[in-house]
C-alpha cells in the first residue's frame, strides 16, 4: 500500500543478491520446522497416555499449574471445569458468555494442535523444548482428561488425533468473518467527526477506584520533577 | 489548594536567585567528552522510566513494562523506554550464532548469517508498535491511574532491515499455492505468529537497526519481524524463520490469545489491525495543573490502516471539538503526535482526543465500540480516552456514558 | 587471502551445528520485563561508542566525542551516540533552576521557567546537527582512518521545544530596529553566537525534548537551541539567554573560529550554512569486505539549504555514477540515507557518493573546493569523500585528484 | 522556509499565551546581560594597567597559555610574535598567508570586544565569571602588550578601547561577502551531476600515512563483531 519497499535504481547490480546466504539442509529444516497446524501438517507420529501424562504433569508442570491444572499463581487456569456435553456435542463453550466465570484454556482453544505445538514449542516454562513427541502426546492427552474431553485410559496419538478434534468443546467458537485481518478489510464500528453540540449530557459512568490511587506507586515519582503538569502525590488522599 | 508554580515562587521583587546568584555550572569546567562514551538521561529524568502493572501478571517474565507516555515528546521512542511484552522472558543473542531459516512453500529453503542480511538491500522506516492488548485493562471501567499503563504498550521507531519480500523472492516462494507465512522466534516461547501473504509482501521488514543502533535485546536483538500497522505479537523478535504455507498455523498466541470474545460467545480470530486511535498524553490522569491558564495540551495518534488525517480535540467530554496541530512530517503506520492551546479556567473539565485515518475512519466512543464488541474483550479497545480535570487541578481516568 | 565470512563456515554437510544443536536462548527462561527500567544496548555492541580523535585536541572538556557512523543505520541517531563538541566541558544543570531570559531590542524582557517553556505552544521536528569543523581533519590530506573521524561530528535527531519565533513575539521584539539576535549558554564558556534574525524567526527551536525523551545532558539539557541546517555551535547548548540586536556579535566562536581562511588571507566570518554533503558509511576506511559478490552499500545525505533531491553513487572514483534508493521520508535539513546494490568482483574499486539537493546544488569534488576555498580552510569542507577498497578488500580513507 | 511551525488551528485559545512566563527585572538582567559587542555595546566602564595584567596572567592563566600566552599546552598560541609593524599599519596580518606559520589568536582577531567578552565571559577556564571588570581590562591590555600592540605601560580602558580596535593588526581581516550566511545565500563551488565518463583519469593523491594506521587504536575494536563489513586488525601491518 503505502511506499514501494526498493526504488527503482540505476545501479547494474541492483538484483544480484541472489548469491547471498545458502540453501537449508535438510537436517537443518527438520532441526528447527516444529510448527503443528490444526490439518496436523508437521506433527511426528507417536503417541502418549492420560496416565504418563499425569505423572510427567506431576513431575514438570503441576508446580506452575497446580495438580489439575486448575492453578492461576502463575497463569490463569489450564482447566477448571466449566465444560459441560452439551458443549462437546455443540462444539462450543456455553459459559464463556458467563462474564461471572473465568475463561480457561480448554475453555477457549478451538484446534487441539494448539495445545500439542505450544506444549512442544515452550513448555515447561523453565526448560522449553525438552519434551520427547511422546510425552507431549501424553501432556496433552492429560489436560483433555482433566476437562472431560477424554477419559483416564485415552491413549493420544496421530492416528486419533483428529478424532479428538472433533471432540473439542469450543471447536466451533471461533469466527474469522470481521474486517481487522486483511488490510482492505471493513471497519465494524462508526463514529463520526461531528465538532459542534455533539454530547447532549456528558456523564461520568466511571472513575478510578480509590484503593486503586495508590495501586501503581505513588505517581508522584513516575513523573517529570519539574512539568507544567507536576505528579499527585498518591500516598495522600484525593484533593489533600 | 493549588499549588505555586516555581515561576511565581522565583518573583521576589529584586529578581529570581537563581538569576542573580549563578549556578554552579555556569561557573564551573564542566565534564569531559565520551565520558560516558555511550550517554545515559540526565539524573533529574530518573522517575521517567518503564514500569509493570502490578497485578496484570503473575510473573515477571510473561510480562509487560510500559512506557511513560506522560513525560515522552515528538513520535520517536527513546529505545530505553520502548514497551516490553515478552512471554518467556528476553534473551541476549549471540548475533554470530543467530540464524535465519525459509523453508514451507519455497523452491529453495534457505538460511542466513546476520551478517548475510546485512549484505542484502535495506530499507528504512519509521513505524509505530503497539501491542494488541494495549489499553486491555479499561475495556469494563477506568481501572489504572496514568496514561502510562492506559496506553503505553505503544512505541514508534526507525527501523532498518531487509524488506520480507525480497527474501520470499529469493527462496522462491510458491506464487500459485503460497496464502500464509509463519514467523518464529528464537527465545523459549519460540513466539509464532501466522501472517497473512499479501501483507507479508507489502511493507514488512526483517528489522536488526532500530532509531540508529542495533535492536536493543528486549526487542529483539539482533533481528525481529516488523509488520507495519498490526498487533506487536506479530513483530515476532528474536526471529528465527518464516514459513510459507497455505493454511494459518493457529498457534498459541492467535487460537487461545489475541482472540476478542464477542457479545454471541463467538470468539474473533485473526483479528490483527490497530485500528485509527488517539491519546492525550499531557495532561493525563495522575497530573495536577498547577495554576489556571494557558497550557499545550499535547498526544498521540495513530492508524494500522494509514496515516492519521486529522485529530480533534474536546475539553467539555466530547460536546465541541477543536481541531489539534500535527507535528514534523505524519507518516505512514507511525505514531503522529499532536498539539493544541488551551486555557483552564480552574473549573471541571473532561479532557478527549479523537483520530480520523486516511481511510475516513473516526476513532470511536467507548459506547459505540461496546455496542458492536461487547465488553468482554481484551484487544483492539482504541475508544476515545478521557481526562477529567477536577477544580483542583488534579487529572483522573475516567470513563464517561 | 579472503577470510571465509561466518555463513561459509556454517556450510557442513548435515548442517550448522548452530542450527542442528538449539542455542541456549531456546532451551531456556528469559530475563524479567523492566530490567533494566531503561534499557541499554546489548553486550555485543560495545564497540559501537563514540571516541575522541587522539591528538586533535590538548584537553578532554574543549574536545569533541564521534559518532561511529560506521555502525549505525537509518537516519535518527541513538541519542546514546549523539556526537560531542564542549569548549568547557558538559554540565548536569538541575532543571528546576534552569531558567531563560530574552532581552534586547524587546517591549517587555521575558524570564521563563521550564515549566513555562512546557506549557507554550511546541513543534517536534527532525533536524542534522553538523558541527562546522566536521570532515576538517580532512582538507588538506586524507588524514584520520574512519568515517568515525571522518564525518562523525554528525548527527539526527527529532527535537521538541517552542519556537522560537513564538518567544520573540511574546517579549515583543522591535520590528523595526532588530536584525540579529544572541544566543547564550549557561555552561562555563556560556558560548555565545550571533543568528540572523530572519532565520531565527524561520524553524528554530528552543529545544527540551530529543529522541522521545529530554535532551541528554551532553546535548544541552534542560534546553537548547536548535537551528536547522547551519553549523552546529549555534546551536547552543544549555540555552539561558536570547538577546535580540541591531548588529553582530562577534563572539569568540564567530570571530576566532569558525572562520574561514581564504587563499587571499581574508577570513570569511558568519559562514554558517552546512551545505549539500553525503557519504558512504558501509563500506567505509577501516573496514574489510570478506568476500567477492553482492553488498548493500549504503551512506548518509543532507543538505542545510532544503531537502536531498538525489545521490548518486561512484565505484570508479567518480568516472560513472549510478543513482541510489532513498529511504523513508526525506525531510528538509534532515539527514537521509540512502542504498545501492554493488558486486565487488575482487578488484580494486574506489567508492564515492555526491549528493543533489532542492536547490540544485551538487556535492562538490574536493579540488573544486579547493580552487575557491584553498586548502586551509578547517570548517565547511562537504567535498566527495573517497573509499579505495583494495585486492584483499580493506577500504581505505584516500583523496583523488 | 520550510513548513510554518504552528499550524493554523482551530482553538480559540491557541494565541492566549501571554500570560506564561513574566517579565525580566532590571537586576536580573544586569546580572545575565554580559555580551560586549565590536561598538562596544555592553561594555562595563573600568580600567586595568598591563602591569596589573602581567600579575594576574602569571596567577591566574600562564598555567594553561604559558607566560608569554605561547604555549600550546592546554590550546593553541594565543600569541607568537608573527605580527609586524607593518601588519598594524594595514589592519591585516600578513603571516596568516603562511602555511608554514601557526595561527595564533591575535593574528586571527578582528574585533578587540571578542577579546574582552570572551575573557570575561569563559576565563579562566576552570573559574569562569571569576574576574571583575578591571582584571579583564588589565588582562586584555597584557595581551595585547604581548602582541606589541600597546606598550607595557599601557592601561586599557572604555575611554581607549576605540583607539585599541583602530590598531588592532588583523582589523581588517574578515569579509562577509559570502553566500553561506542568508539561507538563500549564493553558493560559492559548483558541481554537475554528470552521469557517465565523468573523470578521464582517476589518480589517488593521498593515502592515510601508515604511521597512521593505528594511531585511532585497532580499528578492528571499532566496528561491529559481526558485519559484512568487518574491522580490520591495524595491530597487524597493511595487507597482513
Ligand atoms: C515454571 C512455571 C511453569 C511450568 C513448570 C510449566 N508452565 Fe505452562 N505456563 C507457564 C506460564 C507462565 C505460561 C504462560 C506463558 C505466556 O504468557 O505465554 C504457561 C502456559 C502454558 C500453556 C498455555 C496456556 C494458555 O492459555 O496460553 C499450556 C498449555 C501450558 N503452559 C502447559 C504446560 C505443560 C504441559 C507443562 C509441563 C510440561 C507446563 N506448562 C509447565 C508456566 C509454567
Ligand atoms: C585551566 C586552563 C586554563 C586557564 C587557567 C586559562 N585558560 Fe584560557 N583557555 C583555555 C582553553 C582550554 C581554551 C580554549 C577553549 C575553547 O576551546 O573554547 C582557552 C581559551 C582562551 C582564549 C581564546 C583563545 C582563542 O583563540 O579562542 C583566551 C583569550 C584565553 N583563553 C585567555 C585566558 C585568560 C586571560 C586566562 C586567565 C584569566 C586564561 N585564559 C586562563 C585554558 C585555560
Ligand atoms: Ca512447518
Ligand atoms: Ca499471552
Ligand atoms: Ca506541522
Ligand atoms: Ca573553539
Ligand atoms: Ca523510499
Ligand atoms: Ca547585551
Ligand atoms: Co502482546
Ligand atoms: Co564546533
């Protein structure tokens, strides 16, 4: 769209580049292409059980993500347990219209090729990119386990994997028809650039908490010591 | 009671002491060149830095630092103060052990040496940056004090690299099957992101120079995506390669984040452009004006689909509107800063700015933005922000009906 | 003999063990977000610094500090790496008792706080800085290895402030009586120089803000002047008085130096302008091609009269020019760089790039200059700078005929 | 020239800025007002002997400059002897059209204020602003005593300083007929953007001495470890 990325030149050489940098091996692909897509494009066969999912979870993942991967000390909760059939057979989680509840992975993800990449690609957290295949196949059997999706003698593998798919509570939740991926797209929300008597009433509906004043630190030192606007002292209370 | 400003304080009736007695550095051999050899701020800007939220994240490392919008100037970002998103932490690369691999869909996959991409035509350009959850935590109610942690997931920088284009070219990418890239990263999170080919090809730059220098680490160092106008996640750091396929990959970040819960429990995904949207930046909440009068009330705007048009200033909660200044040159998918006079009369008044893109688009009202997406989503909320100024100066975020 | 470059190495049959083996950074946690709170450059980069020129000058305070324009990229330059030039060294003024007076030919002398300075009206806009004597070590022989040393008093930044055009209608200036005005520092040397007064009232500024953030000390914090496109004393750093007048000054730094001896025996005083340059910063004096084939040559332009109209690029020592890129915006009395594509096929090559700007003005060879000017001029030499690379591919600082 | 720095705008308010700042007092003016220009605008009445001068110049400056202001030490000569009679006479200092000659500063200066406005403004350089009126008299008349200028029993003062200028040897030295002073100003060097077959014979004339090679310390330390364009070892000899 905007600004062609090379002018057009003079120079004989301009486009004699193509000598620079070599071709990849194959050693060198299968080393770093790891990606999983959800037609399972890149996922090595092997296979993992509910059962070693559990005690490898136990052994490298419940520390973070507590024993059922319910825990949100370090990131909100893997599962915990707000899928219900009805949403399996429709495909799509029912309380995630719940604003009261939280909205946990299993809950969300709607391609379970998702969960056998990441796990693969960054898990655990600590020590990202030493699980075999197998074990992210039983990892990932485990967490389908603890939200129901299969039961505790499920054995994982690329040749059921699809079928598991079809299984997942929010494989149809999600909606690529909006305008915000494609440049050209169509913006879904209008406002005008009206100047005069726009507001009828203006109304504050919200303010800042005031537990929340002094939440961030005391803003007073998050500002310039000298400034036309000088920083609220926020360890004393409003307008003090 | 408001408090006096030092230029009322220095009106004693002979003259300012600070006139009539010199400073010590006027009288004084001041310091030697390069000493620092690569300079630092001033002392006395030691309260401008970056800072987390706290509360927003369990951890350190799966984290945020903002950017003090509040005490910035102009479009370019400081690279010390640049935003952090990172997802498993940032690394220190050793830039002769990085490589750059294109495979997928190519005639010929392909690697590279830094210093192989550093041979190859550049380009230079300035671009904003701006994470996708930016201002995340307002899409319910006002919920943090300052426009450092509203909208400082926000940067703009001059970056240098290889255009994206030029090395799908040269791996031989499949013009007739090839939909698709994938960006991957080289730190834990090995961060991948799936981007779409037509914009892969237009202004997307493989970036190592950032405002002159090499990327810094947190950013990337020493080479990271920059795709111009979309959610930062995409700007995958650290990058390791580019795969070209037919399909999105629906990796971690694009299938269980960056996906914006709609009104009919429907999930967007794929949703990437930041879109047109603006923010005044002094005065913003957490500020006191220190005496009635004239001040130049000053922000940022910006568009993921082009160049800002146009800026509109309110100080009555959106009922007049007054077109702003727009600063140096405006730039395709940079920041764009703005300018207006105003003048408090000491009495209430809510504060907004409201952006109009190259395309006509016109930054909405929060109400008109919930209207449409709810108010569930985490991403993409570029509503109008608003400023109060209460009768004692002090300025707060609010949100108004 | 060619030392074999890194992605050579890396070519093993199964592959690079740099790739085939994951780095550490993949297998591992990153580091936190907001450490540093002000980031740094990574570790790697510690031989990009700015340096003094050994022997050019007796003291480190009256010196000047390089840019290592061999390192850097785009156009805006790390303020981290913002050339020196003291006379009395560089100062930290505390910005609560900075203060600026303007008197002179005015109505009413006016004292401003920086808080007053923040509240006016501002501009943000990205202007070079030259200093006069830049390129000086260089006319009469090829002297210093580098483009360092040899171009380094250079530098880009995007400044905020008031202008100053706004202050002088503010304190009233005499329309009738007043041609030039004085701008003064409150360092040691409280450096002093006259400036034109039609100029003064055209795009200068009276800076606060470089790069996003304050000025950095060695720049001039709180505040300075910045006066686009002439040489860089004037403007003046650590600003605290602007007088307005009927005539000239001749300050020490406009009537001792910063003149220019001409082949008569007269000196030209008031040069000012930076005229029209450019050079080729990658490859450049000091630097090694490692091997035969493709290389992004790529370099700097500016013009103090206007904006870069074209740069034209030698690998023949100036018998046949080729056109090259210029990248981004070009903007007036900016730095603009530029690239071009070339395949070094072993032999020597001698590289040259000249500049056309707005007004029509091109780049001058060195003996042109030389016939007007003589060779013991030190200030304004902006003659076509020559790099000869050699068999074994160093590139080597050298002058043609 | 370029683009107008304030925007026609739409606030009402945009123009009421004068009330920001306030005006200078007559003290604080006097205190920062300490510019001394060529018609001597500025210059405070007093005195001071070139006996005075020599004392204070032995206390307070021949450190730095040498007691005869020769020494190049800490600067370049401020005085050296190139200046003759005869050079007074015309008010052009004829050696400064010998290479061969260093140029020292009461060869290059044009205007006596300089010479007094800097001193009182800058000197010395590690106590600036330290010295009263009178002691810049003396100490300007010690300099100019060196450069036979005036006698040694000389006392400069405002009444004087007139007759001083009139003498002053390079008076007449500068021009400011030049195009680099007005930004629409006529450049003084010309060249043409000719394309092709431009230089018949391309001669290199001056190579950076080897001497010189490292003198800048290796070079190699200079750029970045990796690159396409790597330093060289300048601790190694050429071509090494
Ligand atoms: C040291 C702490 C830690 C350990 C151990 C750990 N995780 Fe995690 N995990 C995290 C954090 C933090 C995140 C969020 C990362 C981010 O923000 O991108 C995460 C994210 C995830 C996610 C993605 C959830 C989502 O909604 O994005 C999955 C799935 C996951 N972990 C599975 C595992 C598995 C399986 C293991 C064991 C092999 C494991 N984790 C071990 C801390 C940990
Ligand atoms: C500690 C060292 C030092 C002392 C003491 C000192 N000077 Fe200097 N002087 C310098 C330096 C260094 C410069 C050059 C400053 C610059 O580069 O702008 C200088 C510059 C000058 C110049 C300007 C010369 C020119 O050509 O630009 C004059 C005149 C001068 N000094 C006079 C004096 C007098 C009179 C005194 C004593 C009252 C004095 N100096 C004391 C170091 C010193
Ligand atoms: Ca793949
Ligand atoms: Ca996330
Ligand atoms: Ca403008
Ligand atoms: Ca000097
Ligand atoms: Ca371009
Ligand atoms: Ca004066
Ligand atoms: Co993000
Ligand atoms: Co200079």
């Amino acid at each position: 769209d905007t600004e062609a990325p090379l002018n057009s030149v003079s120079s004989p050489w301009q486009s004699s580049y193509e000598s620079v940098g070599r071709s990849a091996t194959p050693a060198e692909i299968a080393s770093w292409d790891i990606d999983v897509r959800p037609d399972f494009t890149g996922l090595p066969a092997g296979s993992g059980s509910v059962e070693d999912g559990e005690s490898l979870w136990m052994e490298r993942c419940a520390s973070c993500h507590g024993d059922f991967a319910d825990s949100n000390k370090f990131f909100s909760p893997l599962v915990s347990g707000n899928i219900t059939e009805a949403d399996i057979a429709a495909g799509h989680v029912a309380s995630l219209n719940d604003s009261t509840r939280v909205r946990t992975t299993l809950m969300k993800v709607a391609t379970v090729s998702t969960l056998w990449d990441y796990i693969n690609r960054a898990m655990p957290w600590n020590a990202p990119k030493t699980l075999s295949s197998d074990e992210v196949y039983s990892l990932v059997a485990y967490l389908l386990s603890l939200a129901y999706i299969v039961d505790y003698d499920f054995v994982l593998s690329n040749e059921n994997i699809a079928e598991v798919q079809a299984l997942l509570p929010n494989r149809n939740g999600m909606t690529q028809e909006h305008g915000l991926w494609k440049v050209d797209g169509l913006a879904d929300v209008n406002n005008t650039d009206c100047m005069n008597n726009c507001e009828q009433a203006v109304k504050v509906e919200s303010f800042i908490p005031d537990f929340a004043r002094n939440a961030h630190g005391n803003l007073q030192q998050q500002m310039r010591v000298f400034d036309p606007f000088q920083g609220i002292d926020t360890t004393q209370s409003k307008g003090a | 009671m408001l408090m006096p400003v030092i230029s009322q304080q220095a009106r004693a009736e002979e003259g300012d002491p600070d006139i009539l007695n010199l400073p010590p550095w006027s009288k004084m051999l001041g310091k030697s060149v390069a000493s620092p050899s690569y300079g630092q701020p001033s002392k006395y800007e030691a309260n401008i830095q970056r800072r987390q939220s706290p509360g927003l994240t369990q951890t350190d490392q799966a984290s945020v630092s903002f950017s003090p919008l509040q005490g910035m100037f102009g479009m370019i970002t400081a690279s010390g103060l640049h935003f952090e998103r990172h997802h498993q932490g940032w690394v220190d690369v050793d830039p002769r052990r990085h490589r750059l691999m294109i495979n997928g869909l190519v005639n010929s996959p392909k690697v590279f040496t830094m210093e192989d991409l550093m041979r190859l035509p550049s380009v230079s350009r300035i671009h904003f940056i701006e994470c996708g959850a930016n201002t995340g935590m307002e899409w319910g109610n006002a919920a943090v004090p300052t426009v450092q942690y509203t909208h400082g997931m926000l940067s703009c920088s001059e970056f240098t690299g290889v255009p994206l284009s030029l090395l799908l070219e040269m791996a031989g990418y499949d013009k007739a099957k090839a939909k698709y890239i994938l960006a991957e990263g080289a730190d834990g999170s090995a961060m991948t992101r799936t981007i779409d080919l037509e914009r892969a090809l237009d202004d997307v730059i493989v970036a190592y120079g950032m405002n002159g220098e090499m990327l810094r680490p947190e950013n990337g160092y020493p080479l990271r995506l920059v795709v111009p106008g979309v959610q930062g996640v995409s700007s995958v750091k650290w990058l390791r390669r580019i795969e070209v396929g037919d399909q999105p990959y629906a990796t971690k970040d694009e299938a269980i984040h960056y996906i914006d819960l709609m009104p009919d429990g429907q999930h967007r995904q794929y949703t990437s452009i930041q879109e047109a949207k603006s923010v005044i930046t002094n005065p913003s909440g957490g500020q006191r004006l220190m005496s009635q009068g004239f001040y130049n009330v000053t922000g940022l705007a910006w568009s993921g689909r082009g160049t800002v048009k146009k800026v509109d200033v309110s100080f009555d909660g959106g009922r007049n509107w007054y077109t702003a200044n727009l600063e140096g040159a405006v730039l395709p998918k940079a920041l764009t800063r703005f300018n207006i006079g105003w003048v408090w009369d000491g009495k209430p008044a809510i504060l907004q700015s409201r952006v109009t893109d190259s395309t006509g688009y016109v930054q909405p009202m929060k109400r008109q933005l919930k209207e449409v997406r709810g108010s569930r989503s985490v991403y993409h909320n570029n509503a109008i922000q608003s400023w109060r100024v209460n009768e004692s100066g002090e300025v707060e975020n609010v949100q108004t009906a």
